[in-house]
C-alpha cells in the first residue's frame, strides 16, 4: 500500500526529517522554475545535452531528451566520461545555444562560466559536489547546493525528472509518465538508506508507484525494485547492471545510445544478447591483463603502474578504475604502493 512517507511495510520518516527534506526539496524547485524560464525565454531551441555514462546518466539523459523532444527543442546528445578540457574548449566555441550537462559539471561551474562567456544559456544538471557560477547564463541544479544529500536524498535522474516534470508542465503536459526514471538512477547508484530509497528519490518512487511503473518487494536486504517500460517490467537492479555495462564497457561501440533507447523502449532480445558478449568481452579483456601483469608490472618507490595502450577497447577509460579495484587485493600487488 502506499500512504505518505509510507511504501510496503516501510515505517514512516521522522516528521521533523520529512519537513526540512520537504523545505530543501522546494528551494531547489525554486531554481528549477527559474531554469526553465531561462530556457523558455532564450532565442535559440537549439540544445547541446552533455551526459554521463552509467545509469544515473544514461536515465537522466533519457529524461530530458523526452522532455525537449515533447516540448519542440532539437537536441545533439554526447555521452562523456568526463567533461574534458579539449571537449568543453570545442563546445563553447558555439554561440547563442542551449548547453545542458547531466550528471556532471556541477564542481566546474566557474570554468564553464568563463568558458561560455555569456555567449550560450548553460544548465547544470548534477547531484555530485557543487559550486554556484557567478553568473546568470550558468545556472546550476544541484542538490547539494541547497542541503540535500547528493549521494542518498538525490541523484542526478532524480533531478533532471523535476526538470523536465516541470517544463512539460510549462507546456500543458504530462510529466510524471517519466517519473520511473527518475528513480532508475538511484537505483544504479546504490542511493539506500537500510535497503531502502528515502529522500527526494523516495518521492518519486511513491509517484511512479502510483502510476504502475515501478513495484517494491520487501526481502531481507531491504527492498527490491522493479521498473515498467513500455509495459514491460524489469528487476530494476539488473537494467542498472546492463546499462552500467552498455555505457562503460560498450562506450565506444554506440553502447550509451542503445542504453537510452533502453530506458525510454525496453529492453529487446538483441539488447540483452549484446550486454551480455560486452559483460563476456570485459571478462575475457581483464584476465588476459592479470595474465601480463603477473608477469610484469612497472615499480617506482611509491607507485606500481601499467599501460593497457589500446587493449581495453571498446571499453571507456572508466573500466580501468574498475580493473585496478578488481585486482588491488590480488598477489602480485604491493599493498603498499598506488596502483595507476
């Protein structure tokens, strides 16, 4: 049953909690009424959506990519790691456009502000670590400039779902059909609280319960989720281990586009098939890399180091940061040094 504060069996939160969430939940809604009147009132309909390349990214840009696409704009999406140097000197070479980033960017508002010069509206669209810009053509949507906590209360799906939610409703639409997804990403990025969503997350798992878009099961562990799309349902954990695998493993063989033709379609047989030779190609990729660093790994007093070249392809640079998790506690590492 779902009651406020309340989902399945799930005790309700502290009143004085639900109060002050409800409080910082509204001041960042405050921003986002004024974001979307920037963006209603620019020139130009022309947008440029920067997004990250794990769930909470490829969920967020699915978010906003439906909601431009509903209310008239034209959207170029590029799914990046990071956001490069090299890759934000070339987009703020453009002038008079809509640069949104997702996922990302918020600690490097500053930087974008001077990158942009004033010369394109730029949204900022990220729960991680953030700093304001200074200037009123960067705007920044960030939980945690308003007290929110950006690795359990809110995710970055979560956030672009108020935005979008509330620039459909601008134009006389629906929102809450996306609200799904603006759960996926916490899901993805493991936002739980004793097994379980809470926060502004939570608010939008009561919406997409309400609705039929996502179910709760309780297990020892706390809650499982599962999603609805395209009338369909999934365990929530395993499309977050798919999309995870498209958008890292995959990065360079058009795997973020397919994982965000995933969140808004469904998942089709050929999709499933193709995760499932990239999860065995990360395998087959990583062991033949254990092999040849058993044999040598490079030393320095401080540090051990390798260089995979190009022998992680198509994988993004991410995958490495996985690989050196993978064997930090394995024989032939010295505990005592970095790996890089």
């Amino acid at each position: 049953f779902i009651e406020e504060g309340v989902v399945g069996n799930r005790k309700p939160v502290n009143d004085h909690n639900q109060s002050r969430l409800g409080r910082l939940k509204e001041n960042l809604l405050s921003s986002v009424d004024v974001a979307v009147g920037a963006m209603e009132d620019y020139d130009s309909r022309d947008v440029v959506l920067l997004h990250h390349n794990d769930t909470d990214g490829l969920s967020s840009a699915a978010v906003l990519l439906s909601a431009f696409a509903e209310c008239g704009y034209a959207t170029e999406s590029y799914s990046l790691e990071k956001p490069y140097p090299q890759v934000l000197e070339k987009i703020f070479q453009s002038q008079g456009r809509i640069i949104v980033f997702s996922d990302f960017a918020g600690k490097i508002a500053p930087l974008i502000a001077k990158l942009n010069r004033k010369r394109n509206l730029v949204l900022i669209i990220d729960h991680h670590p953030a700093e304001e810009s200074g200037d009123e053509w960067v705007l920044v949507l960030d939980g945690m400039l308003f007290g929110l906590k950006g690795d359990l209360d809110i995710s970055a799906s979560a956030t672009a779902y108020l935005f979008a939610e509330t620039l459909l409703e601008n134009h006389g639409l629906e929102g809450s059909s996306l609200s799904h997804l603006g759960v996926l990403g916490a899901v993805g990025d493991g936002f739980l609280l004793d097994g379980s969503l809470t926060g502004v997350n939570r608010d939008l798992l009561t919406e997409a319960l309400s609705l039929g878009l996502m179910r709760v099961e309780e297990s020892e562990q706390g809650e499982r989720y599962f999603i609805t799309i395209s009338g369909r349902e999934y365990p929530a954990l395993e499309l977050c281990g798919i999309l995870d695998t498209l958008g890292g493993v995959g990065y360079y063989e058009n795997g973020p586009e397919m994982g965000i033709d995933l969140c808004l379609k469904g998942m089709d047989e050929r999709v499933r098939e193709y995760a499932e030779s990239l999860r065995e190609k990360q395998e087959s990729l990583f062991s033949e890399e254990i092999g040849r660093l058993r044999k040598q790994i490079n030393r320095t007093e401080h540090i051990q180091w390798f260089d995979v070249e190009d022998r992680f392809q198509p994988m993004g640079v991410k995958m490495i940061g996985v690989f050196c998790t993978i064997i930090k506690d394995m024989d032939f590492v010295d505990k005592e040094k970095y790996i890089a």
